[in-house]
C-alpha cells in the first residue's frame, strides 16, 4: 500500500530565494516543491505543511515544542515525517526532538540544502528524494539526511558552511547511506509509549572555556541559571590552578552551593570526556560537574533543557543526563 508522509517545512535555505549580491530570504514553499520535485509524490503520498518559514537562526526553542507537539499529534495518522529546516541550527532542533518525543514509533527525518531548490545546481532536490526515502525505510527515530547520509539526529552537528556535506555525527556511525542502492540500520528500538515532554527549561547557558577567560563573567551569569553546559577541553580539563587567577573552580563550587547543574562536554569532536584522567577534570567532578560522555554541544544544552523540566530533582536529573535516552551518547 501507498504510504503516507507528512512534510513539514519550518523554512531554511531549501525554501529560499535571492543569493549573492542579494541576500536570501524565505520565499513561497508550495510552488516551489510542485515545481522543482514533482517526483515526491511518485515515492509516497505527500502531505505538505507549512509550519513557519525562517531562516533557521530564529528558530526557538518554543518552535522545538511546537513541532514536536504537531509530530505527536500527526504521527499517528501517517507513516513518517520528513521535516525540512534551516541548516544552521538543525542539529539543534534534531537533537531536542529526540528527547521531547521519546518512544517514538515512526521515522522522522529533518533535511534541508545548502542552496535553494529553486537553484538549478542545488542538493535540496535529492536531499528532499531521499529525505522521503529514509522516512520510508529508515529507522523509526530523529535522523537527519543529508548528502546521500542518514545520521542519528542527536549526534549532529554543522561542520561546513558552503559545501554539500555540511552534517557529520563525529562520535557515531551513519544509519544510512543513500547511494545508487539505499541501505539503512535498525536503529532505536522504541521504548515504552509515544510520549511528550511538556515543555523546556530554556534558563541554561553554554560556556566555551578558552585561555584567558575571566572566571568573574561567568560567576555573574549564575544568578540567572537554572542548568549550565561547560565546553571543556580535551578529556573534560579546564584551569583549576589558583595562582592564574583565573581557576573556574569557583565557577564549580559556586554552581553546586547553588544546585545548579553542570554538564561537561568537549570542545573536541571526537570522543569522549573523562573526567578522572587529569587534574582539572578530576577536581571539577568532585564539585559535582556531571561528566557529559560524547554528547555533542547541541545534544547537551537541548538534552538539559528537557531534564530540568523532567527532573527537578538532582539525583534524578544527574541519571538522566548520564545515561543515554535516545542514542545520543555511547
Ligand atoms: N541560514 C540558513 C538557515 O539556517 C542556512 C541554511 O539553511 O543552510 O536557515
């Protein structure tokens, strides 16, 4: 039987008009699909929706529950979803999807372009033919196809601003490839019932530490946080040395006398953060922080977000962010 796909378009480059020496703006999505990709409709029946139509800049995290909320309720109805959506921050919106809908039982892939469809040398055609065509077979969890890949969408992340293969999921291998034959991985297997998250706490901050940095700004911040997400080096290191006068171990103790939450990734890509290996993260962790694994900084702020609102509680939320919820973290 003839499967069904709903197509939710949220705005991006895919849907836009303009380009050098003008700038793009979001432009009439409708038209353009009929126009540029007649051929959708020949892989499944698409229902088209126009969710918004931004530039992905100014894509909120209000926009994350709302869309998540429209996918709850839709899901049911259809077999997948296929969500296009500005690049610049798609790995954002992927990332909270997997953890504002878990138990997800149908595939919902996110994709967009690096040039407007509208463009006779764009990618938003195949991305969008192959975007439909691992809605179909792929797994049943938030991926995001892109570039004859499929990637899990919480290990996203934006690596390249004017080249096809903008995505990489550097800490996880692809669950598709879409080449001149489409193979694709099981994925997730669906835990528990459909469910939604009510909502996010958006009181988080993410902090990229670098040399030089003046542990006062950071204090300041605190008052207005309710969860913090630390950019480490390396294994998880940052300046404990209190001689520099610029140790963020205040910053730690300061957060923890406050109950406020630290998460810690790394500011490099690959691998994973280990607290214990040197001085600085060992001296971090026994002030609390919470050792963020492999967890990319997309991942990490939107997976905080969503454990504040679920677990106010510290112990509760510190097992939620150690553990994986939705494949986001080895
Ligand atoms: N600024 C655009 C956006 O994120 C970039 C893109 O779609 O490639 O909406």
């Amino acid at each position: 039987m003839r499967k069904t796909v709903l197509l939710l378009h949220t705005g991006g480059t895919l849907g836009m008009v303009g380009g050098r020496p003008h700038t793009l703006k979001p432009a009439p999505f409708a038209e353009a699909l009929r126009a540029r990709v007649p051929e959708l409709t020949e892989l499944a029946n698409v229902q088209l929706e126009l969710f918004s139509n931004l530039d992905s800049s100014e894509v909120q995290p209000e926009a994350w529950l709302a869309l998540a909320r429209r996918l709850h309720q839709r899901l049911p109805e259809v077999d997948a979803a296929v969500v296009t959506h500005g690049t610049d921050t798609l790995a954002y919106t992927a990332s909270a999807l997997s953890f504002l809908l878990p138990g997800l039982r149908r595939p919902v892939v996110l994709t967009g372009s690096q040039r407007p469809l509208q463009e006779v040398r764009s990618d938003a055609r195949l991305n969008l033919i192959d975007a439909v065509t691992a809605a179909l077979r792929g797994p049943p969890e938030v991926t995001v196809c892109f570039d004859s890949h499929l990637y899990r969408g919480n290990r996203t992340v934006k690596v390249k601003v004017a080249e096809y293969d903008a995505f990489a999921s550097p800490n996880f291998p692809p669950l598709g490839t879409l080449g001149v034959h489409a193979h694709f991985l099981p994925g997730l297997r669906p835990r528990g019932r459909p469910g939604l998250l009510p909502g996010l706490e958006t009181r988080v901050f993410l902090l990229k530490v670098f040399p030089g940095l003046d542990p006062a700004l950071p204090l300041l911040l605190l008052p207005k946080l309710r969860g913090l997400v630390v950019e480490a080096y390396g294994a998880g290191n940052v300046p404990v040395e209190e001689r520099s006068g610029r140790s963020l171990l205040p910053l730690f103790r300061a957060a923890r006398a406050r109950r406020i939450p630290v998460l810690v990734v790394s500011q490099a890509p690959r691998n994973a953060v280990e607290l214990g290996l040197y001085q600085g993260g060992a001296a971090i962790a026994e002030e609390g922080a919470i050792d963020g694994g492999d967890l990319t900084a997309p991942a990490a702020v939107t997976k905080l977000m969503c454990g504040l609102a679920l677990h106010p509680d510290g112990p509760a939320l510190r097992r939620y962010l150690e553990t994986s919820v939705a494949g986001e973290r080895s």
